[in-house]
C-alpha cells in the first residue's frame, strides 16, 4: 500500500491529465509555486493559492508531488538544474582559460540577476536550514557538478601558466556565487541606503564587470 500522500504503483487518478497535457499541467504547477514560494517562503505559500492559479485541484497538486514540502523541494531543484544547465551551455570548452573564466563568472552573475526568484529560494531554504534539499538525493550531484566545471577552467588556466596553483576550487565556487547572490539579495535596502539602483541595465553591467575582474585578479599568476 502507499504511503499517505504518496502514488502507489500503477495507481491512476480519474482526473489525471495525460500524456503532453500532464507535462504541461505540472510544468505550469511549478512555474505558479515557483512565484508563490519565492514571494511568501515556504510557510505562507499557500498550496490552495497555487491550485487556483494554474486552474487545478489541491489534490492534484498531491498527485504529482506528495505535499507542500515535495512541492517546495521540487521548485528548489528545478532552480539548481537551470542553473547547472547554464553553465554547462556556456561551451568553454571552446574558449582559453581566462575568457572561459570570464564567461563563466559572468554567467554566473547574469543568471542570478535575472532570476530573483531563485536567489529568494535559496535564502528560504536557509532559513530551514537547508532542511528540504537534505532530503533529495541530488545535492551532492549538484555540488560536484558545479565543481567539476569550475575546476576544469581553472585547471587547464594552470596548467596554462595563466592562473597561479594551490586556489580551492570550492572556496573560489563561493567567492563567485557570494559576489553575485549579494547584488540580488541585498539589492533592496544597498539601494535605498546609497540610493543607488542596483538594477538598472548599466549597473548591473558595471557590477558584473567588477565581479569578473576581481575574480581575474585572484586567479592570475603573477
């Protein structure tokens, strides 16, 4: 027997949509929590608020994803992947060490500005302490994704005489994603105590710029 709130084998629902409309109705699930979840965290996202703005049933919304809390884990992986599947679509293979580098800090700050949702799951999820994604069986996967594609920049820039050996690819990961994250978690109360607009086209430019070069300078090989 299945658990509660869980599908057992075989089991089917007789208003399951199926097939494409089944990918469908659960992509638009997840774009809808996704908003919820990131403007009201995972406590005051309301999983009936979510059902009425995609036009389905709470019950479906179990269907697929078991409870709130598989919903909230769901949306927060979907993020990580997108993220992954950015920096694995950059093709640096193709690029010297440096302009890979550069492409993919720059990347790195692009995406994270232009997906504030993500950066507010992110800081949701730790204030749970990382409690749903310690439950999933891809956090490492993601971890050592990231790492690995990192590290071979940085490796081949060694090698390369271009950056200097001995840096930690993990603590050089966290620089990057520190320098970007803060420019969209932080953007609201920077902006309003230097009334400076963090946001806008030309200083989100000027920013990635910095971000870039500082990450360059770190690395070199003097």
């Amino acid at each position: 027997m299945a658990r509660p709130g869980t599908r057992g084998r075989g089991q089917k629902t007789s208003d399951e949509p199926a097939g494409s409309a089944a990918d469908r109705a659960r992509a638009d699930i997840l774009e809808v929590a996704t908003a919820e979840f990131a403007e009201h965290g995972f406590a005051g996202a309301r999983v009936d608020e979510i059902a009425a703005k995609t036009q389905t049933s709470k019950r479906m919304i179990y269907y697929y994803f078991r409870d709130k809390e598989g919903l909230f884990t769901t949306v927060l992986e979907q993020g990580y992947r997108q993220m992954r599947a950015l920096e694995r679509g950059l093709d640096i293979d193709k690029l010297d060490p440096e302009n890979a580098m550069r492409a993919l800090v720059a990347g790195t700050f692009e995406y994270q500005a232009a997906h504030e949702r993500f950066v507010r799951l992110v800081v949701v999820e730790n204030i749970h302490r990382g409690a749903h994604l310690e439950n999933t069986d891809i956090a490492g996967s993601l971890g050592s994704g990231a790492l690995q594609t990192l590290g071979g920049v940085y490796e081949r820039g060694v090698a390369a005489g271009v950056f200097r050996p001995g840096i930690s690819i993990l603590h050089l990961h966290m620089t990057i994603s520190a320098l970007s994250f803060f420019n969209v978690s932080n953007y609201a109360t920077f902006s309003l105590i230097f009334n400076h607009d963090m946001r806008s086209p030309a200083a989100l430019a000027e920013r990635r710029d910095i971000v870039v070069e500082t990450v360059l300078r770190y690395l070199r090989n003097p």
